[in-house]
C-alpha cells in the first residue's frame, strides 16, 4: 500500500502546477488507510528524505497513525507547484508542515495571498521560504503590509530569502515603530526597502538598537536625510562606538587625516569604516608614497579605496594614465528596487 501511496504521490509532485488542489484530493480518497504506518518509512519512500533526515523528523511525528493527512498535505503542495526536491527539504526542515489541516489552515492562507495578488509560484516561493510561519493566518497581513513597503513581491523576494525574520516578526509592536522611526529620520520606503534587503534583521530589531545604529552613523558626520545616510546604517551597523573610534583613528593614522579631513571622507563613503585595514594601508602606501596624492585629496575622493589596486589603479600608473581623472563614487550595490 505504501509503495502505492508513493507512486501516487511521485506522479502529483512531478504534474502541472495548474492542477486543482481539490482534484488531487479526490484521488487520495481511493487509496485505503494503512492500519500499519510507518512514519520513517513514509517519510523516505513518499516524500523523498534521506534516512538520517528521516529518522530525525520521525521523532517530530510519532503521534501520526495514519498517512491520510500527510497525503492531503502532499497533494496540497503538488497543487501549488512545489517539486519533490522542495517538498523534501520543507519536510526535513520542518516536519510538522505534514500535520496542517490542508481546509482549515493552508488553503485560507493561499486564497488571502491569492487575493493580494500573488502567483502560485509566488506562494511556492513563500511555502519553502517561510515553512512553519506559512501554517500561521497571520502570513497574509504581514505579507500585505510588506507588500505595501517594498512595492512589489518581486522586491521584496530577495529580502524574504535573506532574513525569517520577515515572517516572524510582529508588526504593529515591532516594525511599523521602526518603519516610522526610519522615516522620521528621513527615509522613504524605497530607501527603508533597499536597506532590509542588505540587513533583514533591522525592522525586526528592538526600536532602541534602531536608535541607536542612527545616532552612530550621525557619530561619523553622515546627518539624517542626506544621500549617504542609508549607507552609513548599514556602515556601523554591527559596530560599536568603541570600534568606530579605533576605526577613525586607524583612518587618521593611515593617511594622515585630520579629524576633519576624516570626517570628510566618511561623509561622502561611509563604507570605508568596514575596509580591512590591510587593505586600507596598501592603498594609502600606492597612493600617497607611489602616486603622490595629497592626503586631503585622498579625503575628498575616497572613491579612491574602493578601487581594485592590481587590477585598475597600478596599471593605469603604469600607462601613464591619470588616475585623478578616473576618480568616480562606486556603486552602492545592485537592487532590484527601481526607485
């Protein structure tokens, strides 16, 4: 009967994601119980985990008696599209996903995101994505609210890959303080979207650890509102004030800086503070001993040490080339926010 479930079950995961979850249903209804269930073994034959995999996510089962739910689940999945590849790992990773009520817990959940206007694929997406949050209702107000920040499911897919913390968060007590915050210091929602892409954990954060990120990235003389500010929160973002200052007086050392011409150079690349210091030292020995760049050049441009030093700086020293024709702001990353 087993080895029948599993043929079943192969055919549904492999099938058109268009088929409808109540059909898949039906065919289950053919299929008698197995007086006899075996977890472990449903779990490798059916739903295509490895012993070890299985015999860990057996001891979260235990309680199963019949495969009849975990069929329902199966075919739930198979409706929306999920391969057998994706139904193992969301099965390792968390095994309970097979205890789901399929009409009472995952079907309203799809047709609330099926309502906000997401794809099948894009609810696959957010099943492997989210796994044991997808069983909660709450998945379609957070998503919705989401949604509305970041613009689109697009944008916000590469956050949701990135960080859980999506998912668990609690909105109105934790995320909207820090979106309002975010936005009193003069982020727009793009921005706000664009810096959780880099660091999904922030909206999830306790609103005085925001606080706090701001007020050290207004420590390195990057005022809220200005073009750099979101740049300089995720700069300091996992530095403390103690290492700021011994970043800056490494800065100074460096390349000879004032405290104003550092400030200078933070203001306009905040990124700096996160450059290794070898790094930093190799460019400032090419630059100020080879090229002859001022110090307070160097601070003024400091584009200058985001550039590769064996591959653009020193062969075009070495052509002849003038580098100080060369000097751009570097590009702050890619995101697919378009705004």
């Amino acid at each position: 009967m087993l080895r029948l479930r599993h043929t079943v079950l192969s055919q549904l995961l492999s099938s058109s994601p268009a088929s409808p979850i109540s059909h898949l249903s039906r065919l289950f209804s053919a299929v008698s119980p197995n007086p006899s269930f075996a977890v472990e073994e449903y779990l490798v034959a059916t739903c295509g985990l490895t012993r070890p995999q299985a015999l860990k996510a057996s001891a979260k089962l235990s309680h199963l008696k019949s495969p009849a739910n975990p069929d329902a689940v199966l075919a739930f999945l198979a409706g929306l599209g999920l391969s057998g590849a994706d139904v193992a790992a969301l099965v390792a990773k968390d095994p309970q996903f097979l205890c789901a009520k399929v009409e009472r817990t995952l079907a309203p959940v799809v047709a609330g995101l099926t309502g906000l206007g997401l794809s099948r694929s894009d609810i696959a997406h957010l099943v492997s994505l989210s796994r044991d949050k997808f069983r909660c209702r709450s998945m379609v107000s957070n998503l919705q609210y989401f949604l509305h920040l970041f613009g689109s499911f697009e944008n916000l897919l590469p956050a949701l890959r990135r960080g859980s913390c999506f998912f668990s968060a609690n909105i109105d007590t934790v995320v909207k303080p820090n979106v309002s915050f975010l936005r009193e210091c003069g982020l727009g929602d793009c921005d706000i979207a664009k810096l959780c892409i880099a660091e999904p954990w922030l909206l999830a954060s306790n609103v005085e650890c925001v606080r706090e990120m701001v007020a050290r990235a207004q420590g390195i003389g990057v005022p809220c509102g200005s073009r750099m500010f979101r740049h300089a929160l995720r700069a300091v973002a996992f530095l403390s004030k103690e290492k700021i200052a011994a970043k800056v007086e490494h800065l100074k050392k460096t390349f000879r800086w004032s405290d104003a011409e550092v400030g200078i150079a933070l203001s306009k690349l905040p990124i700096v503070l996160v450059r290794s210091n070898q790094m930093l030292e190799s460019r400032s020995e090419f630059l100020i001993s080879e090229v002859g760049f001022e110090p307070a050049y160097i601070a003024h441009h400091p584009a200058l040490l985001t550039y590769s030093l064996e591959g653009r700086i020193i062969p075009r020293h070495g052509d002849g080339e003038s580098i100080r024709g060369q000097v751009h702001m570097p590009s702050q990353g890619s995101c697919t926010i378009p705004c």
